[in-house]
C-alpha cells in the first residue's frame, strides 16, 4: 500500500512524474492538478499529451535526470513501469527521503477512496470505460474519469469530476490492475497478451481472479459471458467471504443483458436490440462500427445502471459517441480513397477491426498497414497475425515497433509475411514508412479503404498517405491536361 506524503494528496502537495508524456501519466498529472497539487514532470520525448499539460500550466522537462530531483524538491515522485527502480532520479530521490510510487499506486489510491468503476479485460477496455464515462458524464454524475486513450467527445483522457464516482480503465499490462478495489468491475475479456509479462494464458486468468476477488464487499461483476476467457474465469471465481452481484452479457436473449439482430450500417456505425433479462428494452444504435462495439456497448450500459442511469438514458447518449481517439479513427479522405487509424496491436484486435470495416465498408477493397508491436509479442503470435491480415485484400507489414525491448534474434516482420495463408493476396514487407507510402501510392484506386493499424508511431502515417494520395492525384490531373 502506498504511504502517501505527510502533506497527502491535496492543496500544496509537490509531484513529479516520470514518464508524464505517456497516456496514463498525463492523465493522472491532470488529476493531480486539479486536486490541487503542483505537479511537474518530465519525459523522453515531447507528445500530443504532454504539449496539453503545458498549456495547463504545468512544466514538463526533456529527459530523465536526477537533477530534477534538487530543482523541483518533490514531496513525491510517480514513475512509469517502464522505466526502472534504479533509475538515478529514482535513487536520488530515495536518497533525498523523498516518497516514490508507481502511476498505479497513486491512481489507485484515488480511485479507491471513491465509488469505482473500473473496466478491465485484455481487448476492449478503453472503448468501454469511454462510453461509461461519456454515460455519466452526460447524465450529470460529474464521474472523475483516467482512462488510457483520449476520449473525443470530453476532448480529454481524464478529468476531475465533482460527484463521489469514479470511472477508470484498468489496465493488465505489468498487473498493477490487482491494486485497484472497484465497487462495480466490468470484464470485457480475458486473453492472452502482453506476453513480456504473462508466461502464458493461465496466468493471465490467474491475475484476472486475484483482481476480481479484491472487488468491495456488496459490488457487482459485470461480465461479458460469451468470451472464452470469460467462461474460464467464471468457473474458477471463489468471492468466498464477500456478496458480489454477478451481471453477465453477451449476445442473444438469455444473458442479463443481451443483444440480437445486429445490423451495419453502410458508411460507419452499428445498431442491434438489446435485452434486459430476456425482455426486449430497445434499440441501442452507434456511430461507431463493428459488433464488438455491440457488446462493448452492453457492458457500459449494465455498468451505468449501477450508478442509476436507465438503459433508456444510456442508448441515448450513447447515440452520440464518437469513440476514442485511435480506435477505428478517420484520418481522412484523398482521390476516393478513405483512410483509418486503429490501435490494435493483437491479432484479435486487428480481426475485429478489419470486421468492422467491412461491415462499414461492404464491398470495397480493404488494405491494411501493419506495425507489429513488441518482439516478444510478434514472436509468440505471428502465425494468428499472418490468418488475420490474410482477411485483407492487401496487407503491407512495417519492422516491429519495439516499445522498450531489445531485438531477438530471428524475430522479424518477416516471420509474419513468410507465414501468410495459401491463396491469400501476397504480403508486402515495408522496411519504412516511405516504402509504405510509395507502394500505397502506385496501388491504391478510387473506392479503397486503408487501415493502419498498430501501438506505435504508425498513428503519424495516415495524414502522411492522405497527402501523398492527394499529391499523387494532383499530379496525375495536372498530366491529364497538360496532354490535351
């Protein structure tokens, strides 16, 4: 348990992060300052996240140095998983007596002050906790909201509400999500990822039960039945001591909560009934695509209902999302082509979304623009990436985007393209985003739709193929004319 500075967490109170540029921290400096605190930090390289804290007042420094420490004389000092305890800032400010902490020891310490709900599951999280923030938001239970990606209808990836709720996405990637105690938890699904961590699948449901089981006495479960993973976790759940209302969902009409008769609709979005219990409760219509958003939908909605807010309420605003950012996000459109940016960096991830996009999209020609993510990721799951990129009509493979990891020897992106499917379209292996977008350049056609897709900075090629699209068609107009 964190020992909190003897100033705590308020007014006055000094805080330096580590690592503040990064999606979760600069939510957690958000809230911070909003709490009152004075809140510096400090990153590797400048982002969209950390540019906003500086506008909020705060000062962010390039690079780690422990002469951070004697410059902003913390009362506590928050760092990121990433970076390591030996860290000479961390040790100069362990010398100094000052209070360190990891991001989720703090968030956790505010969350579990408060009414939490929390949305954990290895795919699916943030589109969730974003629909049941925007949920609550927008039905005046003013939730104070962390959640892991930037939310675009409130414009930010976290806020301090005024109301005792709080709204958080939680997150298994190094298991710091068994800190968290929510009143109502909400579990999308359980797979196996993040596999620098987790040695395989079981371990991951075993991570999964001990976070359950830390639930509030007298919470609910909020479960999505059909998953695999889900199922295995249910079998194995002991609450043992504790009263814990269990709400399954998924598909069909004979879960507590329930969806059928799903219909895409052309251009974007979805629409399905849904089920209360195996009674017909209404129509619940999105503007986001693909089925998951279906059942991603059902899960905030039950959440919701906890905090008093009626389905009827829920669909409604709901209506209205407009997702997160990097979730099946337009980039924009060039020469009749149609260009998305899409954050899944595993191969169920990536299958749902090419699903999506087909629903949205029927009948058009679909290419994928993939940035593998992790050696260690690639290497334990190329072949389930070749069979989902296969699904494309086109799929170009970018090197491995390696995060904080060092090569491993014989991993590649070749490995993915050297395992693609017989019959399927030939892979291209693209050894730069210059590449990407040349070949893009002399293949794409009016009507196509691409997708890039990947955890690291393959969110920055989409606006560069939509110039170069466009140059590409201006040229093209410009030669037309000049031989007539």
């Amino acid at each position: 348990m964190l020992k909190m500075p003897s100033n705590g967490l308020g007014c006055g109170t000094k805080i330096h992060l580590m690592g503040i540029g990064g999606a979760g921290m600069s939510g957690l400096a958000l809230l911070l300052k909003g709490m009152g605190c004075q809140v510096s930090g400090c990153d590797a390289a400048k982002t969209s996240y950390s540019k906003k804290l500086v506008q909020g007042g705060m000062e962010v420094l390039m690079g780690h140095d422990e002469a951070h420490i004697g410059r902003f004389m913390p009362d506590l000092l928050v760092y990121t998983s990433a970076i390591e305890d030996s860290h000479p800032e961390i040790v100069e400010a362990r010398r100094l007596g000052v209070t360190v902490a990891k991001r989720a020891e703090v968030l956790s310490a505010i969350f579990n002050s408060k009414r939490g709900f929390g949305v954990a599951g290895t795919h699916g999280k943030t589109t969730t906790s974003s629909m049941l923030a925007l949920i609550a938001e927008r039905h005046g239970i003013s939730p104070t909201v962390a959640i892991g990606g930037e939310l675009c209808d409130i414009g930010c990836n976290a806020k301090l509400g005024t109301g005792d709720v709080m709204v958080a996405e939680l997150d298994e990637s190094d298991g710091s999500f068994e800190l968290f105690e929510p009143e109502v938890a909400v579990v999308t699904n359980v797979d196996w990822d993040h596999v620098d961590h987790y040695g395989s699948v079981h371990d991951v449901l075993d991570a999964f039960l001990r976070f359950v089981g830390g639930m509030k006495d007298g919470g609910a479960l909020v479960i999505c039945a059909d998953d695999g993973g889900n199922q295995e976790l249910l079998r194995r759940i002991e609450f043992r001591d504790k009263c814990i209302r269990v709400l399954k969902y998924g598909w069909g009409t004979s879960w507590d909560w329930g969806a059928a008769n799903v219909c895409h609709i052309d251009g974007g979005g979805v629409a399905a009934d849904v089920y209360r219990d195996g009674k017909f409760c209404g129509e619940l219509r999105l503007r986001v695509s693909g089925e998951h958003n279906v059942l991603n939908a059902l899960g905030a909605c039950a959440a919701a209902e906890m905090m008093g807010v009626p389905f009827k309420a829920s669909s409604s605003i709901l209506s209205s999302f407009s997702g997160a950012k990097r979730r099946f996000q337009r980039v924009g459109s060039s020469g009749g082509v149609d260009v998305f940016d899409d954050y899944g960096h595993h191969p169920r991830e990536i299958q749902a979304t090419i699903n999506a996009a087909r629903g949205a999209f029927p009948g058009r020609r679909l290419i994928v623009v993939f940035q593998p993510h992790r050696y260690t990721r690639t290497s334990a799951m190329y072949g389930d990436f070749a069979r989902v990129l296969a699904l494309a009509d086109k799929a170009l493979v970018l090197p491995i985007y390696p995060a904080d990891e060092k090569p491993i020897s014989g991993v590649s992106s070749s490995l993915i393209v050297d395992n693609f499917p017989e019959g399927a379209s030939s892979p291209v292996l693209c050894g730069s985003f210059d590449e990407a977008v040349n070949t893009l350049s002399g293949f794409c056609r009016q009507g196509d739709v691409v997708l890039t897709v990947g955890a690291g900075n393959v969110s920055c090629l989409g606006e560069r193929i939509v110039n170069a699209l466009g140059e590409g068609r201006r040229l093209n107009d410009e030669v037309a004319v000049g031989s007539r």
